[in-house]
C-alpha cells in the first residue's frame, strides 16, 4: 500500500513528467523510433561490409609508427586520459626517450631523429626484424611517458589495424544477428546503449534528491519520524518506487522502439521478450546506482548534491566513452557502450565476447547500489533518532527551544 | 503496563551547549502542561521525549519503556510539532491515510479512525481540501487528528495554539481537554492562558531548569500574598518600573494602574488575588528574571 502512495506521489510531480518527456526527447533524437528505417539484411555477394579491427603486427606497426612520428615531430600528443581529450606537450627529456624508442623501432640514429623531427622529414620506416611484442612493449612506455590514454597504449593499438570484412565474415555476422540475437535482441541493445548512457545513468538521481527533500520541504520530517514504519521500510519502499516509476517508461519506449521491427522481419524468429531482457539486465542497474547515489547523498547532506556528484560521474563516464563509444564494457562503467545497429549486424560476436564483462559490471553496479540503500537506512534512522544530520537542524532552531 | 512518564536526572546536550539540566518530572494521565519562555527548552524537553533527540544522561521511560526503545516508544506516542506541514497537494484525506499508513494501521482501521478523527477535529467536511488550502487552525486540528491515529497513550503537543487566533485557540485547548480524558497529554506553550484553562499539573522551565513542578493551585498558593496593585501618576512609572517587578499595567487618563509582585507590602499598595500569570511570573522573577515586561507574551492588561 505504501509503495502505491509512493508512486503516486513521484507519478503525480512535475519533475517526474520533464523526466519523461527528456528520456522520450533523447531516444528519438537517436532514432530509436525509426529501427524499421535501419533493417537487418542479409550480405549480398559483391558488396562493401564494413570493416573490423584485427591485430595484424604488419599493419598496426607501420600505422602506429607513422602516428607516433607526426606527434612527435610536432611534439603535441592527443590522449584521453581521463576521457576528455587531452594534449600533451613533452619535456626535452621525455623527448628525448621517445626520440631512444623511434630510433629502436626504425633503426636510426636517435641524433639523427632529434635533428630531422624539426623538418618534418617523410615518415621513418619499421626497421627489418622488429618483433611486434617488443613493438608493443616500447609503445606502452610511450604511453607512460604521455601519461596513459593514448592511441599506444596496449588496448588501443589494434586501433591502427582496420581491415574491409569479407563477406563471408558479413554473412556470419547476420546469421550471428539472427541466430543469437534473434534480430530483436540487437535493436534492443542498441536501445539500451544510447537509453543508458543519455538518460538512465543520470536523470533518475534528480527523482531521487528530489522525492528525498519533499519531507523536509513540506516540513512533514517529524511527523514520518515519530510514525511507527521502520527505517528499512520506509526507504526500501521508496527506492523501489523510484526504480519502478523510472523503469515504467522505459518498458514502454522499449517495446515501442522495438515494436517497429517486429512487422517487417517476416520469416524470422524474433525474441519478443527481448527489450524486457535488455531493461531489466543492462538498464536496471544504472537506474538502481542513479537512484540509490541520489538517496544516499541527500539523506548525508540534507543538500542536492547527489545530483552534482552523479554528475560528474556521469560526466567522466561519458567522456571516457570517447574512445569506446562502439563499445565498452569495464568494470566501473556506469553506461556500457556497445553502439552497433542493424547497418553493422549488431556486431553480435562482440557483444558475446565481453558478455561476461558486462555481466560483472552490472552486477557489480547494483551491488553497490544495494550497499548504499543499505546506508541511507542506517543514516535515516540515525536522523530520525537525532544521533547524526538532525541536530544540524536542531543547533539551528534551538533558540525556539 | 505503567502509565506515567518518568524522567530522572535528564541532561541534553548542543555541541557543548548545555540545553536540560537535571531534569526530573514525573507526568501521569490528565494535561501537563510546560510553561516557558521562548528558548527555555520546552521544545528540546519534547522531541526528547518524541525520540527525535538523544539526550546525554539521565532515564526517561515512558509507560514503562525506556527511551532509547525508539521503535517500541513510537508505538505508543502521537507528536504535534511546533513547526509542521504535509504535502500541500494532498488532500486532508490522502495526507490522513498515507500517515495512517506509516503508522501501520491496516485498510479498515485506516478508513474506520479517519473518519472518527476528523469527526473529532471537525473537519470531516473539508476532507477533500487541499492541506495548501487549509487555515492555520485547520492545520493545526489535522495535526492533532494525524497525531492520534495510532490512539496513542502518550500525545506530545508543542506550542500548539501559537499564532492561532483566540477562538481557534479555545477550540484547540477544549479538544485537547476531552483527549486528556484518557491519555497522558503533554502541552508545552509559553502562553499562560493555555495552561490556566486546561492544566492541572505543570513544570515551569527556565533556562533548561525546572524551577516549578507541581499542580496549579499549588503554584497560586505559593504567590498569595506578594502580588499587588497600585495606581500612581504616569510620571512615576519609569521610577516604579526600575523598582518594582511589574506584571501588567492599564493607563487610564494621567493615571496608571499597576499589578507588581514583591515581597513586602509597599506604602500605597494593596494585595490582591494573584492570577496564575502573577504566579508565573513570580516564579521567573525567583529565578533572576527582572525585566519581563518587556516580553511581549507575558504583558497582560486588566
């Protein structure tokens, strides 16, 4: 019953229907709503495929090589360390080791390097028998040298091996798409990466923050504390209000975006429980970390905070997705990123490759989200007591005392 | 199971700032009413008794169930603070019944004391308004109702009739009469009227002390025979107020009446009949408190 009120009572704000109308606003910017436009279809023979990326050390080392010689001869590097671009001008010293490693990697003289960098002589060639794990190692030490989050870096070296796929490979990928994905599961992850990362990591903690202050706003703390309802109940209750009024409109958008294919995918098998998969799995908990993060700090600090402090997650988590936009599936992440639609048949090899990944990442975020639910019980309680926040009103009321 | 409060030896602490000093009380069923000047610690006295402030020492049980029970001690109390609203686009009812609900009182008790507790309050017919909407006395009576919902033994009512105008004033104590019937009901105001109507026990506060616990008639006693009247030209009063503790004047022409309290009968006065302002007072008075007339709450005419 009292999880009744408590939707109502989110259902029936304003704050709730602008969050609404910015999550519908955001997917149709993204098209989510036009999937029938961007069909799954069978490769034909003779066509383009796209490309893939794929460690080929013939490839990747003259590309890197030439990369790294351009900024070093400008001596300005392009990394993203933290997510956001950032441009890195090197000491004399630090020049002068990356000055040592090009002379490994092509053979030359490192006086030589120093001396020609300045005319920005054509690019250097690999030298003969340079091994490509050597290669690797020589080009996370310039890595380091940048600080971390350049294009050297072990991970993002296979960057510079982009090769054309086959159509066999297409043809793969499709039947992939239709055999594991059932064609509906790749709209609905595709919905799920841009409903994710644009809306569900950010906007459910101003519900939160918002629906946390009502009591105080509406001077109505002390009659809740001295009510009978137990701290655990109380908040328990309200969280799952808040998830489950965040996730209401997200059921509907997903089966309406995902609804569009179902009518002209004839023939095929589609996995009609497919967005309900993807909401529950891939967006319930970033609903839950943005709620609980919201709840918790407000509870803390009695202040919107929450809301400056998801935001700054959200914000580094965004930027960070700069360089794995197509996709991204780490620990950490609070919106994984795996942006390939139908045009790229879901990339779904990929996707089943790092499942594991994210099936950690996701469990770990609504782990923690569970363990800050569990805390905002402990401080609610503590305020309502007086033994912690409350006294902070107090002190200042006293004089009414 | 007991039906008393019981506080020994309560000590309340800000930071450093001491705000109860070994306070002992012992309150049975009936009206207690604590009198006090603003910031005395009337306030502090009952969200400690509410749970909703942890005091440094002491004991306080309630109806036999000590304090830091929290859970159980919720069960049995209903609080009215002195500052409070409700979601202001609920109605009456709504804001009734989601309370309700965190008292855990199921659907047919819900609807079953809600309609007797608005009866009682008189405001059965603006169920369906607005809180927003509702007059300060209105607040108030739907602040009371919610606070008996879980029929509460204990019913911890802070500065209630403040900023209410008189008739809502008389109408609030005279309910708060009829719910004493059969409860403890604690009233704390620093508006001596409220207490002359309808206390029979009470504790005065001062500066976090009790300086008086006893019943009202034994308060009166005690200032039979220091409260006095006199009338002087008003060009003695700045002299008579640097001298005497005045409890109210009324001017009249040149003339000026006084009503003082003292010790000895002074040349030109005539005892009178104290009041339980009079009594009050003296009691502040006692406690080192000179100039009280300049409180506004405590100027009365006569």
């Amino acid at each position: 019953m009292l999880f009744l009120r408590e939707i109502k009572k989110i259902v029936k704000s304003i704050p709730y229907w602008i969050f609404v109308a910015a999550i519908v606003t955001a997917l149709f910017s993204q098209g989510v709503f036009r999937f029938h436009e961007d069909l799954l279809q069978e490769p034909q023979p003779g066509g383009s495929y796209g490309f893939k990326q794929e460690e080929i050390p013939e490839m990747i080392m003259p590309a890197a090589l030439s990369g790294l010689w351009m900024e070093f001869c400008e001596n300005n590097y392009t990394t993203y360390p933290i997510g956001f671009v950032k441009h890195v001008k090197l000491s004399e010293d630090d020049r002068g080791k990356v000055a040592e490693i090009l002379s490994e990697i092509t053979g030359e003289q490192k006086d030589t390097i120093l001396g020609e960098s300045g005319s920005e002589k054509s690019n250097p060639a690999v030298r003969d028998g340079m091994d490509y794990s050597r290669f690797k190692e020589r080009m996370a030490l310039v890595d380091d040298l940048l600080g971390g989050g350049s294009s050297y870096a072990p991970d993002s070296l296979a960057g510079y091996g982009t090769v054309p796929l086959t159509y066999e490979e297409a043809k793969e990928r499709y039947e992939l798409a239709v055999s594991s994905d059932r064609v509906t599961g790749g709209y609905a992850r595709l919905f799920s990466d841009y409903a994710g990362v644009m809306v569900l990591s950010i906007l459910p903690v101003f519900l939160a923050v918002i629906l946390c202050m009502k009591d105080r706003r509406a001077k109505m703390e002390a009659l809740i504390y001295t009510k009978k309802i137990s701290a655990a109940r109380m908040i328990l209750i309200r969280f799952l209000a808040l998830v489950v009024a965040v996730m209401i409109p997200v059921f509907i958008l997903s089966y309406v975006s995902n609804m569009m294919v179902w009518g002209v995918s004839k023939g095929m098998q589609l996995d009609y429980l497919a967005p309900l998969k993807y909401d529950l799995g891939w967006l319930l908990p970033s609903v839950m970390i943005s709620t609980a993060v919201g709840m918790f700090l407000t509870e803390l600090t009695g202040s919107p905070a929450a809301a400056a402090v998801q935001g700054l997650w959200w914000m580094f988590d965004v930027n960070l997705g700069i360089k794995t936009v197509s996709s991204g599936y780490s620990l950490f992440r609070l919106s994984p990123r795996h942006n390939a639609g139908a045009d790229s048949w879901f990339r779904t090899e990929d996707y089943l490759d790092h499942f594991q990944d994210l099936l950690q990442n996701r469990l770990l975020i609504a782990g923690i989200s569970l363990v800050l639910v569990l805390l905002t019980i402990l401080i609610y309680e503590a305020k309502r007591r007086g033994k912690f926040g409350g006294n902070i009103r107090n002190r200042k009321n006293k004089s009414q005392a | 199971m007991n039906h008393s409060i019981e506080i020994k030896n309560l000590n309340k602490f800000y930071g450093k700032k001491q705000a109860l000093y070994d306070v002992n009380l012992s309150i049975h069923p009936g009206m207690f009413g604590l009198l006090g000047r603003n910031g005395a610690g009337k306030t502090t006295l009952m969200k400690t008794l509410a749970t909703l402030l942890q005091k440094r020492d002491g004991e306080i049980m309630v109806c036999g169930v000590p304090i830091e029970n929290a859970r159980d001690i919720r069960k049995i109390i209903g609080y009215l603070p002195q500052e409070f609203s409700m979601y202001p686009t609920m109605n009456v009812g709504e804001a009734m019944d989601y309370l309700a609900i965190l008292s855990g009182l199921s659907k047919t008790e819900r609807k079953e004391r809600i309609d007797v507790l608005l009866k009682k309050v008189n405001l059965t017919e603006h169920r369906k308004k607005k809180v927003k909407a509702l007059s300060g006395g209105m607040k108030r009576r739907l602040g009371i109702a919610q606070a008996l919902l879980n029929d509460p033994k204990v019913l911890i009512v802070d500065e209630p009739t403040a900023g209410l105008d008189p008739e809502e004033r008389v109408r609030f104590r005279n309910l708060l009469s009829e719910l004493a019937e059969d409860k403890i009901v604690i009233l704390s105001t620093h508006i001596v009227g409220d207490i002359e109507a309808v206390c029979e026990d009470i504790a005065i506060i001062n500066e976090g002390r009790v300086i008086y616990n006893g019943t009202v008639d034994a308060l009166l006693q005690a200032a039979e025979g220091r409260v006095f009247t006199m009338t002087a030209v008003r060009e003695e009063l700045p002299r008579l107020k640097g001298q005497l503790s005045i409890t109210s004047m009324h001017t009249q022409g040149n003339l000026v009446h006084i009503r003082f309290i003292a010790d000895d009968l002074l040349s030109g006065a005539e005892v009178c009949e104290p009041n339980i302002e009079d009594a009050y007072m003296l009691y502040l008075h006692s406690s080192g408190l000179r100039d009280i007339l300049t409180e506004d709450e405590m100027g009365g005419v006569w």
